[in-house]
C-alpha cells in the first residue's frame, strides 16, 4: 500500500484510514468531489454494499488485495470499482 501512497501522493492529497467507519467519515464529506480517488484494501470490504456505496459517491476507486480470485476481482469490478491490483 505504500507504494500507492508514494505514487500517487504527487498527484493526489493522500489520506491514510484503517477502517470501515474512518472511509464512511471520508466519503461523506467528500462525495460528488471529482477529485477523489480511492484506493481500497479488499480486507476492509466486508459486504458487497460497502463497496457499492463508495463507488455511489467516490467515481475512482481501485481495490488493493492479495490472492484474491480472478472471479472476486471481477467482483469488484461489477460492484462499481474503476479496477483491482494486487498489494
């Protein structure tokens, strides 16, 4: 996840959050902003909705995970994120 964070803080604001109710937080605050983009770890996802709503608000949103099947990336994709990378 770093090297997202390096990446991209030259282009991006960049803030860090460790759970489910910092993003909720965040995203309220920010949505409609055409300026956001989120960059997801798929161990926060814990019901399909969740990503879902990010993706309602937040128009790019990539999902970070680690072994996860080609059919679950897939997934996310279909749940309205912009794509998935591996960490």
């Amino acid at each position: 996840m770093h090297n997202w964070v390096y990446s991209l803080g030259l282009i991006y604001p960049v803030i860090l959050l460790r759970n489910i109710s910092e993003i909720n937080i965040v995203v309220e605050k920010l949505k409609y902003d055409k300026n956001i983009l989120l960059v997801l770890d798929a161990s926060l996802i814990n019901e399909a909705q969740q990503l879902s709503h990010f993706c309602q608000y937040i128009k790019k949103v990539i999902v970070v995970g680690k072994a996860y099947t080609p059919r679950q990336q897939i997934q996310f994709i279909f749940d309205g994120a912009c794509g998935y990378s591996e960490k």
